[in-house]
C-alpha cells in the first residue's frame, strides 16, 4: 500500500511540473496565433542585463559542477559543468552584441552566439545523461572538451571582434531562418533527449537536483524552439531569453537548497555514488597526543596540529595526489585511487606515508616534547561513495581494507610506516621488516604486518 501511494505521489508531482513546465510553450502558442498580442518592445539596456545575467548564472554554476566533477571524478556532473560553460561563455558574447556595447551594430558573430552556445550545451546536457561504462575515460575526455570549449569561446570572440571572415555579416535576424533553424532543430531534440534520461533517473531517486537540472533541460529545449518561431523584439522573442534565465536560475535554486557538503551528490553517476574499486588508504596519528592534550592549553594543541597538518599535508595531497578523506583531531585518513585514475595507487600510499613520516621528524626535531606519528596503509578492494542523508551527507570509502589500514596504524612503531599484506604485494623490490602476525581487533584471522623502511625500486615518483 505504501509503494502505490509512494507510486501515485511521484506520478502527481511529474505530471504537476511537466504542466508548468509546458505554460512556456503554450503561451508561445498563443503569442504566435494572435500577433496583436505578440507586441514588439525594443530595449537594448534589458536585453543587455537579461542576457549577461543569465551568463553570469550559468558561469557560476559551471564552476560549482565543474569543481564538484573533478574533485569526485563524475562524468554525469563533468558534462553538465560543460552544458553550462557553453551556455555562458556564448551568452556573455551575445550580451556584448548589444548595439554600443563593443560595437556600433552588431555582427553575425555576436548574434549566432546565443544559438550557437546552447546548441553546444545541448551536445553535453545529452551526453550527461548517459551511465558510462568507463568514468574515468568519460573524465578524461570531459577534460579535453572543456579546453577545446573555451578556446573556441576566444577565437568566436576574436572573429566576431575583428569582423573577421565567417563572422563580419552585419545583418543578421535574431530568428531561425537558415543557419539559426539547422541550430535549433537538433538542439531542441537533444534537450529532449536529455530531458528525458534525467526524468528516468528522477523516477528512481526522487531527487530536488535532479528536477532542477531536468527542468533547466526543458527550459533550454523550449528556448530553442522559441527561436524557430520568434519575431525580432515581439514578446515570442524576449520569451526564449527569459526561458535560458529561468533555466539557470532553476539549477541555481536547486542547489542552494541542498545542503552545502555534496551539493550536486544527486547528480552522480553510479560509480560515483556507490561504486567498487581497489585503493590504498592511509591512516596516521600521533601517539601521546591524549597525553600532551591534557597537559597543555587548547590553543597549544591547535598549533601543534597545524604546525605538523601544515608539512604533512601537503606530502600525501598535493605531491602523491592522495584525496584528504578526513581530519579528526590528531587523525588523518587519506584515500589513494578514488576516482579510479590512479593504477598506482599502492606505491603513491606508500611513498605519501614515508614523506610524511619525513616530514613530520623535521618539525619533531626541534621540538621533542611533540607526540610522534605512527603511519598505517592497507590495499584492497573498497566502496566508495556516500553515506548520510541531508543535512549530513559525506563522500567516503567503507569497507574491510579500511578498517585493516586503521588498525594497522594503531600497531605501526612511532616514526615508522606499517603496510598491510596487499600493499606489500603492490610494491615488488621495496625494502621492509616484518613486524609479524598480527592479531587486529574485530578480525578472526591475524594479518601479516610489515614495516617500510623503503621503495628501493625508484620509479618515477608519481605525478599528482
């Protein structure tokens, strides 16, 4: 009774936004069957501000996924980043084809970047849509397109600026005939087309994202179809640039609704959210730091901690690209190969745990009375993804090799790297002593434990 109810609420709440979500076009429909109503107003400061508004939303939200993608290795999120950058970047340029802005008239080059823009961004809102098989290629790639984007977003603007051949026309209607109709058609089916994953894939998570992002889609298919229909400055043509607003400003409201930690978290792919993969994970902590606490005043125990997180940090991060899982008061844990990128993810634990056990003995040095680090690094299989709910939500790794990796660090010597068996295995000709069978808590079987002294097979060090 529970999933009908469950099944009739979700129904109610899709066909209540497609109703909204249609108003646009019916009122288009209106515009177009009785032009009395369709009247012209031509006001270059709105349009100006109308346009560069929605720029400025659309590149904000570039950032924020774009930012969110990269940090997670999400393709979803990553071509959604490029959706949005697309749209700004074009937009911002459409913006500046307002007469007196750069130039005394406008030129096809300004014009067409409006229709140009979201025709791209409809490439990438369909792609996002797709659950691929290979992320991190899908990434890869998402990368490459993003640099591709914006150095075509330049040379349009260099084109357009100098009048340049295919972009000096300076009588261009803002209204598809021709080459703005071949732009349209498409772009209008591919926002469809997305549109339409994302309603699939609203129905199987039900979330506020996802209706954001589905709307946004919808929003952008029917400015485009405006553009078919549109006469220059009539109320059908100032529709389709409200239209691109409203659907930045759906995405923006959308996420800041969310809760600030995983923000764009909905949008993941399934790889992302709750994926398998095999990883190294580094735990440290300083043993006598219960001790030192009590003996000291707060603000002693804060620039201890920042004066070691300060050196080490860097070592295990930005060096060795580990990802900062988590700081809890003298503890850190640090993840190897969370997006799947990093085939070497054993070694670059390894030599992270070493660095900073360097690290931190040239800040002991001066200072004896300092607790010390103890390093544990455990290889395995592990999943990733997030745990919470909202309000509380956090993208992390669970699974048996992190427990391993935690327990292991409690039994690793002060000064010194303790590995797991699998990490062991990953490093072939890397010097070690045994520290023996171990007998870890909560475990039936002990773990055979060993200590790095070094990586004497010195390959390259691993790029971050």
């Amino acid at each position: 009774m529970a999933e009908r109810r469950r099944f009739a609420y979700s129904s109610t709440a899709l066909l209540l936004a497609a109703a909204v979500l249609a108003l646009p076009v019916a009122g288009l429909g209106l515009l177009l069957a009785r032009p009395a109503l369709d009247v012209r107003w031509q006001h270059q400061p709105s349009h100006f501000w109308l346009v560069l508004g929605a720029a400025g939303l659309s590149a904000v939200l570039a950032y924020g996924t774009g930012s969110a993608a990269l940090r997670r290795g999400d393709p979803r999120v990553l071509f959604v980043s490029l959706a949005f950058l697309a749209s700004a970047g074009f937009l911002a340029l459409h913006a500046l084809a307002t007469p007196g802005v750069l130039l005394p008239t406008p030129n096809a080059g300004f014009v067409l970047a409006t229709p140009v823009g979201i025709a791209l961004g409809s490439l990438a809102a369909s792609a996002s849509g797709i659950e691929p098989a290979d992320p991190v290629r899908w990434v890869r790639w998402g990368r490459r397109l993003r640099l591709l984007l914006v150095a075509l977003m330049v040379l349009w603007a260099v084109l357009s600026l100098s009048r340049a051949w295919p972009l000096h026309e300076a009588s261009v209607p803002e209204r598809a005939d021709g080459v703005l109709a071949v732009l349209a058609v498409p772009a209008f089916a591919l926002y469809a087309l997305a549109a339409g994953r994302y309603a699939v894939l609203w129905w199987r998570r039900r979330s506020l994202m996802l209706l954001s992002v589905l709307a946004a889609w919808v929003l952008l298919g029917e400015a485009m179809l405006a553009v078919l229909f549109a006469r220059d400055w009539a109320l059908s043509w100032w529709e389709w640039h409200v239209l691109l607003l409203a659907a930045y400003a759906a995405v923006a409201v959308g996420a800041r609704l969310q809760w600030h930690e995983e923000r764009y978290a909905d949008l993941y792919s399934g790889q992302t959210a709750a994926g398998h993969r095999d990883m190294s994970v580094l735990f440290a902590d300083l043993q006598g730091f219960t001790a030192y606490s009590e003996a000291h005043e707060p603000e002693e125990v804060a620039t201890m901690l920042n004066t070691y997180f300060a050196v080490t940090v860097p070592q295990v991060a930005r060096r060795f690209g580990g990802d900062v899982d988590r700081i809890i008061g003298d503890a850190i844990m640090v993840t190897f190969n969370r997006r799947g990128d990093q085939p070497d993810h054993a070694r670059r634990a390894a030599a992270a745990g070493l660095a900073l056990q360097a690290a931190a003995s040239r800040v002991a040095r001066d200072r004896p009375g300092w607790p010390r680090f103890r390093v544990g690094v455990n290889t395995g299989p592990v999943t990733v993804g997030l745990l919470g709910t909202e309000g509380g939500r956090t993208h992390t790794v669970v699974g048996d090799t992190v427990n391993v990796a935690s327990r292991i660090e409690g039994t690793a010597p002060v000064g010194a790297v303790a590995i797991g068996p699998g990490t062991l295995a990953a490093l072939p000709g890397a010097r070690t002593e045994q520290l023996g069978a171990i007998v870890l808590k909560g475990r039936s079987e002990p773990v055979e434990v060993h200590r790095l002294i070094d990586l004497t097979d010195r390959a390259d060090e691993p790029a971050s």
